[in-house]
C-alpha cells in the first residue's frame, strides 16, 4: 500500500476584506469520493485508488478564503481495493490506516501550497510557524 501520484486539480485563494484585528484561521479537509483508478507499475497485481480530497482554510471574519481540490493516488493490492472500494460504497467510510496515509499527504501539500498563496494574496498564514523567543534573565 503507497501513495504514487497526488495532483491538484483546483486552487482558490481569495482576499475578502482588508485583515484587521484577530484573524480565525480553520483548515478543513474532506473525501468527497473514492473509485479504482488505472495504474501499470511492474508485473505485480496490484491496484489503484483514487481519493478525492477537498481541502479549504477559512479566514473569520470574511477576511478570505483558500480552497483545493485534487487526487491521490493510492496503489494497493486487488483483494484489498475491493474492500476499501466497498466500504466506501455502502458506508462512506475508509479504514484508518488508509485514511491516516491519504490525510497526511493531503494536509502536508495542502499546507504548504496554502502557505506560499496566502503571502502572494496578503493573507497570514494558514498555519502556525515557528517563532524565536527570549528567555527572561
């Protein structure tokens, strides 16, 4: 089971309103679907699943908003797409381990292409960064 493709298929990054006082920033991410993808890597039998992701970082109040569409690619063996294929199908669920994998690719790329959009439109960064401090004497 390993991650072989991601792909954005839409970015939004939008200024509102002009940012004063306190900025609340919430990230949200979701699958909005899971089906069998085509993939040829080597003789072994294997399997692709695509999951479909939203990811959207909103600035309260109506200060801004950046938004993500895109893929991952999942290749997995045949026996085990079938369930995930399934679980997703009836329940709308993905085991955790999978979903652990798929989220944490997504929230790192995710991340990442937020922070660099958020400086090019003038929003602070979605995410907290590391700050230097001082120790009091």
């Amino acid at each position: 089971m390993t991650i072989v493709g991601f792909l954005f298929t839409k970015m939004n990054a939008e200024k509102k309103e002009g940012v004063k006082g306190k900025i609340n920033i919430s990230n949200n991410i979701s699958i909005k679907d899971v089906a069998q993808a085509k993939v040829s890597f080597g003789a072994k039998d294997q399997q692709g699943i695509g999951f479909h992701f939203h990811f959207k970082s909103k600035y309260e109040p109506k200060a801004g908003e950046i938004s993500f569409d895109g893929n991952v690619l999942y290749l997995i063996d045949k026996k085990d797409a079938k369930k995930i294929l399934d679980n997703w199908k009836k329940d709308k669920k993905i085991e955790k381990t999978v979903m652990r994998n798929i989220l944490n690719t997504v929230l790192t790329r995710c991340n990442i292409q937020a922070l660099i959009l958020s400086k090019e439109i003038g929003l602070p960064p979605p995410i907290p960064l590391p700050k230097v401090g001082s120790k009091k004497a």
